[in-house]
C-alpha cells in the first residue's frame, strides 16, 4: 500500500533576480533586487519574508516540512493590468516560461500554472493553446478581476471571456481563481493591509457570486476551479446571496439559483482560512470532497513556520482533527487526492503519472 502524499495545493515561487529579464526592471513592471531582501515594481516595494520564496530555498524547506510537491501559482504582481499591450504579453510569456522550466527541470515536485490577461481575450487564447500543447502546462491561473482595454474593472466570470472558459474546458484543465489589485479599483486608502486582510476575500466572494449566477460550473464541465483563500466571505455570505436571489427575482433574470452551486463537484476551495471555525463552515457548505490543502507559502499570510503567529504547514488539518471536525482520512483525502481531482478531473492516467513522478 502506497503512502499518503502530501500535495500543497497553493504554493508561490521568485525567480532569482537574474532571471529576470532587464526589460522587467526597465519598464518598472516587476523585479528583486540583487540582494533578494525586496520584490519590486515602480512606486512599490514588498520585503521577502522568506528564503523558500527561491527555488533551492523552496526544495529545502519542502523536504523540511515533508511536502511531496507544490503547485506553484503565478505571482500576483504579473497578472499585467494597467500595461500597455506589448509590456503586458512579454511580462505574462516570461512568466508562464519561467513556471514552465520549473516544472519540466522539476516534475517530481512542482506542477505549476501559467497566466492569461483577460481584457485581450484572442491573446488570452492563443497564450492557453501555447501552455496546454507546447509547454504541457494543465493549470490556468486567472485573476478574479481584471481592467478590459477601456479601462473599467471586470470580474472575471464575465461572459465576455466565454472563449477562455470554451478552451479551458477542451482542454480539461484546472483553473486557479486569485484575487489581487483591489487597491487600483476600490476607493480606499491602502492602509493597515486592508486590500490583504479584508477586500481580497470581497473579490474571491464576488467572483464565486458571477461563477455561480452564470453556471458555467455546469456549462463547461471539464473545467475546475479553484478558489484561493477558501472563497472565505463567499462561505458567509451564502444565506444573503440566496436571500437575495429569491428575495429580488427581477435582478436575476436568466441566471442561475446559487444554491445549485453549493457542493458543486467543479467547484474547490483551499484550506487557508486561518481558523477553524471558517474551516468548519467552508466544509459545513461544500463538503470535504470539495476542499484542499494551500498554505499559500512563502507569504506571510500563508502557513509557515512561525512563532509570532504560532503557525506552522498544515497547522490547520491538525486543528480541525483535535477538534473532531474532520478525521484522518479527509485529512488526507485534502492533502492528496483532492488536489488531484481538481488538477486532473476523472483523468486517471495523469493523475496516476504524477503520483508516479513523485514516488520516484
């Protein structure tokens, strides 16, 4: 009998400063510097809070914490709105080629995602066909907002980028939802980490709120979603969406109840919630069938070893098994064969790949 691996399902990784190509720097859009103490951009800057944000940095601290491997996200700072056209392709193309080294130098350790901007939705495609067939890339990270070619702010389940949703679902690929950039579209000042803390879980909410109404969980069934942050406020603010839905039916004419969504088995949230009584309603709501493992690493609001924070990877499965919200066995169902499930569907013979890549 084979033992339980234990897959983060969102996990982050820098290039090494050399990596990144002096264009990057030049036009302000997005670099580390040398000393790798800051990632920065033009009229921003955010410390590195970890070594493991580094490749051989990342591996070590894997093995440390037995992590048999990682699916690695895009970096936030590279979803490219707000760039001019060329800016933004190349910015996106070196980042899906970065992501696509790691996990081809890599196999046995990290899958990884590769990123489209929707306001330029032919690019979008054409970049999607690029990943699937020349870099074997089966993970589709899409921001859960995004600013369209005029300038205005969209959620992402916009019917407006059905061709996306169309090719991700041909290609039965994964897709990660992740929220970023609510400081460009929400008038607040950005203060006290408010956009991190409070609004990204607003947008993560909101976009589950336009998945849900346009059913395109059902549309395109081929195609699973992953929402980063355990969709956190969409799991509170449930009854109000139905309430709202039966309370109002003039507002949602053509659209879909959002309880038909609940459950859904398309439809994945991480575990990083950060406590157990949000962990306990995420799976009170969808299930455990629908929940992975994402520590979120190296982030500082992700689960890393930490004594400030008394945290550690995995610190909250451990929580929820003391307080007898789940057992053992969802425990590693959520470590494993749900982020399968969610990479790969009911294709078993990747799946059954991949294991083999990382028993080897």
């Amino acid at each position: 009998m084979k033992r339980k691996l234990r897959i983060n399902g969102h996990s982050h990784l820098l290039p090494y400063p050399e990596q990144i190509p002096q264009f990057m720097k030049d036009k302000g859009i997005f670099w580390v510097d040398k000393d790798k103490k800051f990632m920065l951009q033009k009229n921003w800057k955010r410390p590195v809070t970890d070594s493991s944000f580094f490749l051989n940095e990342k591996l070590e601290w894997m093995d440390h914490f037995e992590i048999d491997h990682a699916v690695v996200l895009n970096l936030s700072q590279l979803y490219g709105n707000g760039l001019r056209l060329e800016e933004m392709k190349q910015a996106l193309r070196f980042q899906n080629d970065f992501n696509a080294r790691i996990q081809e130098d890599h196999p046995s350790k990290f899958t990884c995602g590769f990123v489209v901007h929707p306001g330029f939705v032919r690019g979008a495609c054409w970049e999607i066909e690029r990943c699937v067939e020349q870099l074997g890339m089966n993970l589709l990270c899409l921001p859960t907002h995004y600013m369209d070619t005029i300038g205005t702010w969209r959620c992402i389940f916009d019917e407006e980028n059905e061709p996306i949703f169309e090719l991700a679902d041909k290609y039965n690929l994964a897709v990660e939802v992740h929220p970023y950039d609510g400081e460009k579209f929400i008038k607040l000042e950005n203060t006290s980490w408010r956009f991190h803390l409070i609004w990204m879980l607003a947008q993560c909410a909101d976009a589950y709120h336009f998945l849900t109404l346009n059913g395109y969980y059902e549309k395109y069934p081929n195609m699973r979603i992953c929402f980063a942050h355990g969709g956190q406020l969409a799991q509170m603010n449930l009854g109000r969406r139905i309430q709202g839905f039966d309370g109002r039916p003039d507002l949602f004419e053509d659209k879909i109840h959002p309880r038909k969504a609940v459950g859904h088995k398309n439809i994945f949230f991480d575990t990083l919630v950060h406590d157990t009584g949000s962990l306990e309603l995420l799976i009170k709501n969808q299930g455990t069938d629908q929940i992975l493992i994402g520590l979120d690493d190296p982030y500082p609001l992700g689960e890393m070893e930490s004594d400030k924070q008394s945290s550690y990877p995995g610190k909250i499965l451990d929580l929820a098994i003391n307080r007898e919200i789940i057992s053992d066995q969802q425990k590693d169902q959520m470590w494993e064969d749900n982020v399968l499930q969610w990479l790969f569907g009911n294709d078993n013979k990747k799946k059954e790949e991949l294991v083999n890549k990382i028993l080897s």
